[in-house]
C-alpha cells in the first residue's frame, strides 16, 4: 500500500482510516527488451488510462491501492481512504474505462487486495482494525479471515503475499505512527486459525512479494528506504535475511513491490509518482514516472498488476487530482506475484 505523509495519519485515525502513502521520456515503443536495456538512467513514460476516483470531503484524500485481475480480467482496485457509503472497493474495465463499487462499508481502510490460490476468494488488509477480510470476487459474502493479536500485539496489516498454498505473509506496519522499528512480516496459515511471526524489527514493513521462484520475500520498509530479503526455509519459517537494496528515493519513500516473471521488482514510491525498477541482483534498470505535467498534482504511485502473461501493467496513481490508473510496458510478463498484494 502507499502511504500519505506521516502527518496525515493522526487526523486519518480520528477517523478511522488509514493514512498510508504517491516527465519523462516516452520510451514505452520499444517494447520490454528495448526498456530492460537503457539502465539506471532509463525512464518508462507511462500514460493515463482513466481517473477512478476524486478526493473525497469527508477524508481531504483519495488513495488508491491494490490492483489485481480477477479471473475474468477485470482489474479490482481499492480506495484505501473512502468513506462510509462511497466505493471501498473497485471493479474496472480498462479496456473499455469503466468501473463500478463491488464493496463498501461503514469501517473498513483497506490497503491492499489479492486472490487466493486456495479458495479463490478476494482479500483485503484493514490497516486500521488489524483484520484481514475476505469476499467474493464479485464482492458478496464479506468475511472476517483474521483478527486480534499476534504474539501479544495487534498489527497493522498493509500488504498481503500468497505462497503457492494459499498462506498468507502480511506486512505488519506496527510502530509506523511512532517512528519506531516494531514491524513484523507476519505469516497466517490459509485457514486463518495460526499466525506466526518470521521478522521482527522492521522500518514500517510495506510491500511484501515472493521472488520469481517462491524462494524467498521482498520486503519494502517505507522509513528506512530500503527492501530487504528474507530467505525462507521451506518449512513455513526464515533461514537468513539481510538489506538487498537501498533506494535512492530523495522526498520519496519506498512503498508497495510487484515482481516480474523475469524476477525484476517494481518498487512503488509514496512522495512521487513513480516506480524504480530493479532486477534481482539489486541493479537499477529503469524509472516509470507519468508526465510532468500530470506529476505536479499527484502525490504517490501506490502499485502496480502486471497483465497476467502480458507485459501490459497498471499502476494506481493518487494526489489532489484524484485516484487514477497509468499504464506502461513492463519489463518481462506478469506472474502472481505481479498481481496485487
């Protein structure tokens, strides 16, 4: 998820939301090769699909985040800040720029948003309540997946990763608020009923991703700029982790991580919208940003989902303009670990 300025928090949680985090050259013609070659110093223009949202009065803010594809290739988004009775959760049509509200409720700041591969049901973290919930993929039957305390402290759930089971490993942001390193990288078994936590100590822990070869976890902890790199050790626990990249990210600050088949990761920004590409041997090869123009109203690129089998990606973009979807040429195809989370 993204996170809006630090300050914004305190008035979002009066309200019982969140508050998490948001031109170049165009060189999308080239296509995935020609843009994986150009190096730190290449910039992938991405283009405007459509605005989804507008700020909202009641919050002063719209913050997009997600995005997935359901199975029917409709690209589910969440407004994290979205009030009582305005859509909480999205369904678009990219090809033809549409959209319609599949959920809301009257609690819920939802930051984050995936399929299972166990049961195929969407779920969504609730960075305010500390619960992770579950519906239908046409947004009926909202569930309770988990709540309450894990080791002795409630989290702060923010994204979400699947293993190839259907576990579940969540960001916990703990401590975010107090500037504390408090994080956690929590794992819940796909029934909901065992939580454990893998890390501790982590710099308000954001994005959370499987490698290419569910070998092992990124993990992008917004404070410190930085992703680290937990090797798993087969058995549900961690064998090793260490720092794997630091981002140079100036005002901005590392957010949400999608990976590509090729393994290459889609570092999010909150502060500006953009994403720093990196393979995975920490290498920068490009920057996505949206035009200049446009930049100047638009705070955070959140996310972003990668076409599954496609190189086709979508990232959520919000600001003072509005919520939007910019779309770009990624790098390599879109696997599971390039759809939501």
């Amino acid at each position: 998820m993204r996170r809006l300025p630090l300050r914004s928090l305190t008035g979002l949680a009066a309200l019982g939301l969140l508050a998490l985090t948001g031109c170049g050259t165009d060189t999308g013609r080239g296509g995935p090769q020609e843009a994986a070659a150009g190096g730190a110093d290449r910039t992938v223009r991405a283009h405007k699909v459509m605005r989804l949202t507008q700020v909202h009065p009641e919050t002063g803010m719209t913050l997009l985040e997600g995005p997935t594809f359901d199975a029917d290739g409709n690209l589910i988004v969440v407004d994290v800040t979205a009030p009582a009775g305005d859509p909480k959760v999205l369904s678009v049509d990219v090809g033809k720029k549409t959209s319609r509200q599949i959920h809301t409720d009257d609690r819920g700041a939802y930051t984050s948003a995936q399929f299972s591969p166990h049961d195929g049901r969407l779920y969504l973290t609730d960075f305010s309540h500390g619960e992770i919930v579950s519906m239908a993929p046409d947004g009926s039957d909202p569930r309770t997946f988990f709540s309450g305390e894990v080791d002795g402290a409630a989290m702060n759930p923010d994204d979400v990763a699947f293993d190839q089971d259907g576990n579940l490993y969540v960001s916990d942001s703990r401590g975010m608020s107090e500037g504390e390193a408090k994080g956690r990288v929590v794992r819940i078994d796909r029934e909901g009923k065992n939580a454990a936590v893998l890390a501790d100590g982590l710099a308000a822990p954001n994005g959370i991703s499987f490698d290419a070869e569910y070998r092992g976890l990124w993990v992008s902890e917004l404070t410190q700029n930085r992703v680290s790199y937990l090797l798993l050790d087969g058995e549900g626990g961690v064998s090793s982790r260490h720092t794997a990249i630091r981002v140079d990210g100036g005002v901005a600050q590392t957010d949400s991580i999608a990976v590509d088949a090729d393994g290459n990761l889609y570092q999010a920004l909150h502060g500006r919208p953009a994403m720093a590409v990196y393979d995975r041997h920490g290498a920068r090869l490009a920057t996505v940003e949206v035009p200049a123009r446009a930049a100047e109203r638009l705070e955070s690129a959140t996310n972003v989902a990668i076409t599954p089998g496609g190189t086709k990606a979508y990232m959520t973009v919000s600001g003072p303009a509005g919520g939007y979807l910019y779309t770009f040429d990624a790098l390599a195809e879109g696997i599971r670990q390039s759809n939501g989370g």
